[in-house]
C-alpha cells in the first residue's frame, strides 16, 4: 500500500464545500426564512469538519519477527545456472504507528509534496473509538545486524530518517485541511445568506401578489441539534482473541500493566544517578507506586505466595492475579534461579507473570541482552521482542503443566 498516491486535497476539500452548498440549497424558502443563521453556521461548521491527522509518536510498538531477505546475486550475470536472487535469513522489524484523525487524508497528495514512495506495510483503519495505526518495516539479513556496534540505535536510525518523511507529507496535508477548517463557519455564513436573498425576492414578489407565505413551523431542519465532534484517544487496536477463563486476568490488562512498568522504568534509565544506590526493594516501591494510581487498591508489595514472597502482586476481583519479581543483574545462573523463584510463588492459575531486571554494575549492557537473549531461545516455547529490551514469552512449567505468559524486562541504570 502507499500513501499520498490519490487525488489532490484541494479536490478533495472542494468536494466538502461543495456538499455543504448543496445541503443549505436545497432548503425551502419557509425553513431559510425561519431558521436561526448562528445555529445552523455551527451545524455545517461540525458536519463538514475535516479531522486532521494526529500521530501518536509517544505509542509507537516496535516488533521483529524472522523472515527471508532477497539478495540479488552478482554472479547471475555471467552464468545462467545462477539464480538472479538468495533467499537469506533475516529479521523484519516493524514499527507501528498509532493516529487519529479522517484516515482519507492519507491517501491525498499535498500540493506541496516530497518526491519519493511512501510505501507502508500495513494499515489498521479506525474502528468505532479505537484508533487507526500503519506501520512501516525495515528488513535485514542476520549477518547485517551482526555486523552493527549498536543494533537497537542502528535499527531507530533507519525508522527516524524513513518516518520524517511521512510525518513532513501529513504536515503538508493537515496545512491545507487545517485552512478549508478556518474558513468553513464564514463560507456556511455566506451560503445561507445567499440562500435567503433568494428566498426574500420570492417572498417579496408573493406579498406584491397578496399571497401569504405559510412558514413551517414542524419542520426538522429549523432548528438543527448540533453535531459534537468526538477526539479519539490512543488505545491498543482491538484483536480477535479467545474469551478468558474466569480465573485469568485479561491479556489488556497484562499488556497495561506491563507497559506501565516499562514506563517507570524507562524513566529510571533517563534518571539513572537518581536509582543507582538504590536497592531491589526502593525500586520495587517506585513501580508500586506508580502502577497504585492505575490499579486502586489492588496493588501490594511482597505478598505472601505459595512458596517465599512476591515483589508485586495485583488481585482483579478476587481472581488470579498479576505477579512481577525486580531483580538486580548478577548473572545468568541468578536469572535462571529468579525465573524458578517467580514459578515458585505463583499459583496454578497465575499464567501472566513478569521479571523485571536491572543491570547496575555490567558496562557491557549489551553482553546482558545477548545472553538473556540466548537463554530464553534455548527455553521458550515463543517470544517476541519489543523495544528491544522486552521479550514476551511463552514458557512451559512441568509442575503445573500450564504455558505460562512471562515479560521478561532489562533496564539499564548505570551511570
């Protein structure tokens, strides 16, 4: 699919007002001679009102998955055995960007415009109060991502050049929108005005007849309710899911607390002097904290599980709850013994857990990532990285004989 390849959106905009000139001329005479100029100005001012694009920069999801990558092959031109391309094995990673907004304008061209292809692998429309979202993807071979210092800040180099494209294209398209807005109540002001000039040379010949005008006074449209525009706030797009069981808390529920934790936690990176003497516990407290004002009265601190004590535990309605374990990283064997110490305290029923991890020590952040990275490829049954420092997993546990879903997060707050 590709953006910005329709018609011009200053056709576009002509055919709104066009729409609204005909909705004021066909009133009749008796409901333009009785009507009330101010209300009906704010009811075409709301009804051809044209939404412009908002991005939601701040909710962008970032997925990889694994996938081929197509390689041309250079020998293909000296040899006809050769094929003209390989298949590589490669890693696809996609951004997706969540907006608002009358989803058309994506499809119009500016009139001042960029002159590339705006290529997008996909495109979520906007769906009752849910938001709309598209998403751009970068792929590479495995070697290719090898070979990089820096994966994650090479990988949000690419998506950053790529997407300001698009984002300067819908600045372009919401300038014009935004001036057909300004001027809609004056143009609706104008059109009825017309419109009753019209209707008083009528009246004006009827009475020199001496033929009375009978006004409406049921008619509908004399005085129109108002059409309020209702702004869409960012939500996770709806996804078709299997009903849970009535002891499971809900997989938005899961996905929302995880992504609160990760967002007090981002803020502890980005204020790393301020937690870097701080221990397991002063840490745990801070999430609670914050996940407290999201989740009232649900949220405690270690509570008393099966085996030893959680660091946070939610109850939703009596059911199974959320259980989360902080951790300070002191290796891979530690890690393993934390993600023993998670099942241990949690229950049967709690299949959504997380273990949120800390490196305070290590320089090398990178050599961390990797080897939780290679533990959690030798154990899950699935996973699937986010932001480069989540990996939703799918464990197994043998004692209970359930799949378990566990977040497995790594900070780092080193200074």
């Amino acid at each position: 699919m590709k953006f910005f390849t329709g018609k011009e959106v200053r056709g576009f905009v002509k055919e709104k007002h066009e729409k609204m000139k005909q909705e004021v001329l066909v009133l009749k005479d008796s409901e333009i001679l009785n009507c009330d100029f101010e209300q009906w100005a704010d009811y075409l001012a709301s009804k051809y009102y044209i939404e412009p694009i908002t991005l939601f920069e701040n909710n962008i999801d970032k997925t990889m998955s694994e996938t081929k990558v197509k390689l041309y092959n250079q020998w293909a031109k000296t040899s006809s055995y050769e094929p003209e391309y390989y298949m590589i094995d490669g890693y696809c990673i996609a951004f997706v960007i969540p907006f608002d907004g009358d989803e058309k304008l994506l499809q119009l061209r500016p009139s001042t415009f960029i002159l590339t292809s705006f290529e997008v692998a996909s495109m979520q429309g906007i769906y009752n109060n849910s938001c709309g979202s598209f998403s751009l993807e970068f792929c590479y071979t495995a070697q290719e991502l090898k070979e990089k210092t820096n994966v994650n800040e090479f990988v949000e180099s690419e998506f950053k050049h790529e997407f300001e494209s698009y984002r300067k294209m819908i600045n372009y398209v919401n300038s014009e929108v935004e001036q057909y807005n300004k001027g809609i109540r004056s143009n609706a002001l104008q059109l009825l005005d017309t419109r009753k000039k019209k209707a008083t040379d009528y009246a004006a010949l009827s009475q020199s007849l001496n033929i009375p005008i009978k006004l409406s006074t049921t008619a509908p449209n004399i005085a129109p309710l108002p059409l309020n525009h209702v702004v869409r706030q960012p939500i996770s797009k709806p996804t078709s899911k299997p009903l849970s069981k009535e002891y499971c808390i809900s997989d938005d529920d899961y996905k929302n607390i995880v992504n609160i934790i990760h967002n007090v936690c981002t803020s502890m990176e980005a204020t790393a002097r301020t937690f870097i003497k701080t221990g397991e516990e002063e840490i745990r407290d801070f999430i609670l904290a914050t996940l407290g004002t999201h989740y009232v009265n649900m949220v405690t601190g270690e509570t008393f599980r099966k085996v030893g004590k959680t660091d946070i535990h939610i109850v939703f309605e009596n059911k199974a709850a959320f259980i989360g374990e902080c951790k300070i990283w002191h290796g891979i064997k530690k890690f393993e013994e934390a993600v023993e110490q998670l099942f241990g305290y949690s229950t049967w029923k709690d299949t959504k857990i997380a273990l949120i991890v800390f490196n305070k020590e290590n320089k090398d952040f990178a050599s961390i990532q990797q080897n939780i990275l290679f533990w959690i490829q030798s154990n899950a049954k699935r996973y699937e990285v986010k932001n480069g420092n989540i990996w939703s997993c799918v464990l197994h546990r043998e004692d209970t004989n359930t799949d378990v879903q566990v977040a497995i997060a790594l900070y780092d707050i080193t200074i």
